[in-house]
C-alpha cells in the first residue's frame, strides 16, 4: 500500500465506538501528546483481503484534498496493527445533513440553496484538484460541530478516484449508492466529474422535498427511470411551495447526457445559487407573504422511507465490497455478507493506545493511477459479470 513504512509506537488511544459505515467502524481516538480528538475509521484487514487497493485509493484521494478546503473533510494520519488499518480524519460531532435538517423547528427553500451552494463550492474543489467522488449523498454530508454556525463536510471518498487529465478521462465500473448514481454509470459508457453534478442534483430534489426523484419499486425499476430521466415533480403537494427556479436548477443537474450536464462552476453560476435575492413561494397564510416552511412535508416524507433506507444501506455495503473488487462468485459473496459484521466487531475490540506498536505508513506523493485503474475498474476486463453482479444485488424487493 505505501512505499515504506516504520514501526513506531502509537500516538493515538482508541476509545468509543462512534458509528459503523460500509466495510468499517469509526471510533473516537485521542492524540496521546496534544488530547485533541479525532474520528478514526478502523478497517479489518480480513475484510481487504484482495481490495487492499480500496484503502490506497482513498489514501490517495484524500492526501490530494486535505486541508484545502474548509468543507472537505481531512485525513490526519494513517497506520496499521497486525490485525486492523487506521485512518484518522477531523472529528465531525454535528451529525448527518438531514437528521440537523430534521431537528430543525423550521426550513425553507432558501436554507437548502445555501447548502447545495456550500456543498457544490466543494465539490467543484475536488474536481479542480482531479478528483471524482462517485458517492455524494445526504449520509456523507456531515456539520462540523453541533453549532448552529458548523461547516457542513463532504466525507466518505472510499469510492473517489483521482482523474489525471491525460491519463485517466473515464471510468467503466459501475458502483455508488443507486438513487444517486447517473444514467452513465449503468450504461457503462465511461464516467467522470459529471456523475458528481447528478448526484448533487438528486440531492437537491431531495433536500426540497424528502426523497428521490427516481424512487421506485424495484432496482431494476429505478435504475430504467435513472437512465431515461424518468421523474417529476410530484406529488404536487410536496412541490407547490418550491419556486420553478429550484425546480430549474435540479433539472439542470439532472442533464441525461454528462457531455451537455453543467460542471460546478456552471451551477454555482445558476441563478438559483448566484443570486442575491431568495427564489421561494410565499406562504398563504402569511400576512407579509413569507416564504413557506418546508419542514413538515419534508419530515413526512423522510420518516415514511427511513425503514426502508436502513435496509438498503445494510445491503449496500455488501454489494459494494463484493462487486467493486473483482466480480466474486455466489459463495464468496456469501460469505462475505456472512463475514462482514464480524470482521467489524473484530475491529472495534481492538484497543490501541501508546504501548502498542504500529506500523507508520510512508506513501509517495504520486499515485500510480493506470496501476489503481487496471486493478480497480472492473468493467475494463469483467464488465459483463460486473452488471450481472450487480443485478442480482436486488435490495428493493421489499419495500413497503
């Protein structure tokens, strides 16, 4: 994974377990010589048997976007023990986007143009720095602190890759979280920085309105409607109160072919992020014609999927280190999935604190990209076990 590294003892005591993500639990850890504290993703290095090239990537991705930009989150340090990897980023205690939008008594349109306009200085951040994400999504939009003031910060580039201009224009395998993923990314015809712009688009849809625009019974028949584009603007309750300039923007985003699809700089110029004045449509029963409060409808709609959510991010994190890696057949995959939450309980027992020795990674500052590439995109030689992989990876049968 690096070019050297070095036993050394550790400057860091695990504590709390924090929370648990795709292939990884994340844990509060301290710095032992400054008592600052950090968040520290804790991967099973069973888990990355044969992905080790996941952790490089992010390794990579992150060095490049480390404290460049105030809502990016940074990556500190990184080491290993002789069972789990670390990596060590700023703490964000502020919680998920849309759980502060939630506990929030009031929010109108104009709350979520300043967000996706924060978020998209970001993102257009990263595209300078030759970076893709591929995994924008409400759940790796996290604040800072809890103040109402916190930054909110893109996290989670497990699925980011870095693009060299002459190296590495596009990418072939299909991965992502599948609401979110754009029309080019299942048509398997190379992708890019513009899957970033769908994505902030059906964000954006669902920061109106508390889901997203292609939601649909099953996979299969969400990703038909991602492909040809297929939403509205409905039910109409939930949109009568949003003004045709949003619904302008998130069509904008929402661009079918990536070629035509705006860049960041090109929707941080749309006059619903540019503008001085607030786009909203007035409350009818407000005297001075404030703008309507969205919260409500946005609530009813949030809680109304969140069971069914929590059973598709469970599934995602299978499908993702399976089919992402090199197409695995059906027993390993079940095992896999049979493994997975252990391989994690193994990696939160572990306690690390100064009398431990890590192993210090050193990694050069160049990425082998053509190398991360050949061993990363799975389409390139596997493609058509890939999309079968990933079809038989139903996680919305059961909807309610």
């Amino acid at each position: 994974m690096s070019s050297g590294a070095s036993t050394v003892p550790c400057q860091y005591r695990t504590g709390k377990t924090l929370g648990s993500g795709t292939y990884a639990i994340v844990k509060e850890a301290v710095h032992i010589k400054t008592g600052k504290y950090y968040a520290c993703k804790v991967i099973n290095k069973k888990l990355m048997q044969g992905r080790e090239y996941m952790v490089r990537n992010e390794i990579a991705v992150l060095k490049k976007v480390s404290s460049g930009h105030p809502n990016v989150v940074t990556l500190r340090d990184y080491f290993e023990t002789q069972h789990n990897l670390y990596l060590v980023f700023d703490l964000c205690t502020g919680g998920e986007l849309f759980d502060r939008i939630c506990a929030k008594g009031s929010y109108f349109e104009q709350d979520a143009a300043q967000l996706v306009h924060t978020v998209m200085k970001a993102v257009k951040y990263i595209h300078d720095c030759g970076i893709v994400h591929r995994d924008l999504k409400p759940e790796n939009l996290l604040f800072r602190t809890p103040a109402e003031e916190a930054d909110i910060m893109i996290a989670d580039f497990g699925l980011s890759r870095v693009m060299e201009e002459e190296k590495l224009q596009q990418l072939t395998e299909i991965c992502g979280t599948p609401g979110y993923m754009a029309p080019e990314i299942f048509k398997k015809t190379g992708h890019s920085k513009p899957v970033d712009i769908w994505a902030m688009g059906v964000i954006t849809y669902f920061l109106l309105c508390g889901y997203t625009p292609f939601d649909r019974d099953t996979q299969q028949e969400e990703m038909e409607a991602i492909m040809a584009g297929d939403y509205k603007f409905e039910p109409v309750e939930y949109w009568a109160n949003v003004s045709d300039t949003a619904k302008e923007f998130v069509a904008y985003c929402l661009t079918i072919d990536p070629n035509q699809r705006p860049t960041a700089e090109d929707a941080l110029n749309h006059r619903w992020l540019a503008d001085k004045g607030e786009h909203f449509v007035p409350d009818p029963t407000s005297p001075s014609g404030a703008p309507t409060n969205l919260l409500p409808n946005i609530q009813k709609a949030f809680n109304a999927k969140k069971t069914f959510r929590k059973a598709v991010l469970g599934m995602m994190a299978v499908k993702r280190m399976s089919t992402l890696a090199h197409p695995t057949s059906p027993k390993e995959h079940h095992e896999l999935r049979t493994n997975l939450h252990a391989y994690k309980e193994e990696s939160e027992k572990e306690i690390v604190d100064q009398g431990h020795q890590v192993i210090h990674m050193h990694s050069d500052p160049d990425v082998e990209v053509d190398k991360l590439k050949k061993e990363d995109d799975i389409s390139q030689d596997h493609g058509d076990e890939a999309a079968e992989a990933f079809a038989k990876l139903s996680i919305s049968d059961d909807k309610k």
